[in-house]
C-alpha cells in the first residue's frame, strides 16, 4: 500500500495518542487530530464524542486511513465500556466505510488475552491465534474491536490491522512491562508499518519492542515489514533490584494481563 498522506488519530490527547502525535508525522503524515477533550497544544483538534456520528463522519472525510486509539484504557463498568469503546468503535468502523476510507489500525490489547497463562522461562511465546480469554470488560471491548475489524474486512473489504498493544510507555515501570514493552520509537515503527504494508486483510499483531524477557510472538508484526530495535533489558537491573522477579505463586503474575484478572485499575472518569 502506498504510504497514506493524511491520517486520522483518534484519542490524540491520551498516553499513546499524545507519543504518536510527536513521532509519526516523521513518516511523511499529516496528521487529523480528534479526542472527546481538547488537545493540548493543537487547536485545530477536533473535539468530538464517538457517539457523536455526523462530527465523526467530517472528521473521518478525506483521510487515508485512521489510526484509532480512543476509548477507555482501563477497566471500568460494564455500560461505560459499552458506549467509549464498543459502541464508539463500531461508529467509526461505520463512519470510515460510509467515507470510503480502506485501512485502520485498531488499538487492540494483550487484555484481550488477558487470562492467557504467562510464559515460563523456556515455554514457547504466545502465538497471535491463541484462544482469546480477556481478563477485564477492557479485554472483552478489545475481543470485540478484533472481531469487527474481521467483519468489515470480509463484508465491506475496509483492511485493518488489529494491535495488542502491552505497555507503551518511554520507559518499562515495572518487572512485567519488561516482557510486554513497546518503547514509543517501536510503536511508532509499528503503525506505520501497518499503514503501509499491502494486502493486510484483518491482520493481528502483538505489539512490543524486542524484548530479551518477550512473551509473545511478534512473527505477524514483523511479516507487516516492522523491525524493533528496543529492548526493554536495559532497564531490569534497576527494576529487578525494587521490585523482585515475578513470583510464580502470586496470582497478580499467573496470567499474561497480570493485575487486570485479580484487581483490574479502574478508569478515573
């Protein structure tokens, strides 16, 4: 796919939207911004609900392709979920076909596998076909947003490509993110792949760095023509050292959503 030259970025004022907003315009896009509360510093930023359909459908006109990462990134009930990101995604999904847009990359979640058991040193990574088993109603938002993606690409041919995000942060805060890191760098290597590779039908990714700690296999990720070049292991002494190796016993490290299937954070608003 040639590279598109306007992209849509949804949820541009949160924690990914926000790295985003800074590193990929260095691949040549022109970014549109959009998020439910004003963006600092762009006010040009649409600010929008995603239940709002006619703001959602301007904001959606003439664009390549959307990169959608808006909604609740935490857990929260089950009605709040519902409406930021189940209902929210599908108005976007139905926005872009009505625009005639052909490509999104979708914010998915290893939550969706949340219950997923975590790797033993030695075990094999987990395949991107595992089983889904989310650990939160985040989890279950994000199973949905997969399957979507997988329905308008057989009934409407709109291509995504689905990635389970781990940790998107600039630096790895504790011993699990070690193993699920996405340094912003990464990620942002990571969508523009997904922008830019031809024939993505629905395609699933995990999304991380290099880890030497990886639980994951990030085979489909790199078919897409993406190359990590971090490694969280830079930053495991110093973790490590405060916090301890992951304890096999404690049920906060059983499975690979970690603390979302024993005591999920909760969304602020």
């Amino acid at each position: 796919m040639a590279a598109p030259r306007t992209v849509l970025l949804t949820g541009a004022a949160g924690g990914v939207g926000t790295l985003m907003r800074e590193l990929l315009p260095r691949y040549g896009y022109e970014l549109r911004l959009l998020d439910l509360v004003p963006v600092e510093g762009a006010p040009d930023a649409i600010t929008a609900d995603l239940a709002d359909k006619d703001a959602l459908r301007a904001a959606v006109r003439g664009v390549d392709a959307i990169v959608h990462l808006a909604g609740i990134s935490l857990e929260s009930s089950f009605e709040n979920v519902l409406r930021a990101n189940i209902e929210g995604t599908y108005h976007l999904y139905e926005a872009a076909r009505e625009e005639g847009v052909r490509r999104i990359v979708f914010a998915s979640s290893n939550h969706a596998v949340g219950f997923t058991p975590r790797p033993r040193p030695g075990d094999p990574l987990i395949p991107v076909d595992t089983p889904r088993r989310p650990d939160t109603y985040y989890g279950l938002s994000k199973a949905f947003g997969e399957d979507l993606a997988q329905l308008y690409w057989d009934r409407h041919g709109l291509e995504t490509v689905s990635v389970r995000i781990g940790s998107c942060f600039p630096e790895p805060t504790s011993v699990r993110m070690l193993s699920v890191w996405m340094s912003p760098a990464d990620g942002a290597r990571l969508f523009h792949a997904a922008l830019t590779a031809p024939e993505v039908g629905h395609t699933v990714v995990y999304g991380s760095s290099a880890n030497s700690r990886l639980w994951w296999d990030l085979s489909s990720a790199r078919a897409l023509g993406y190359e990590p070049r971090d490694d969280s292991e830079r930053y495991a002494e110093k973790l490590v050292a405060e916090q301890g190796e992951l304890d096999d016993s404690d049920p906060d490290h059983a499975h690979l959503g970690g603390p979302f299937c024993t005591s999920p954070p909760m969304w602020p608003r």
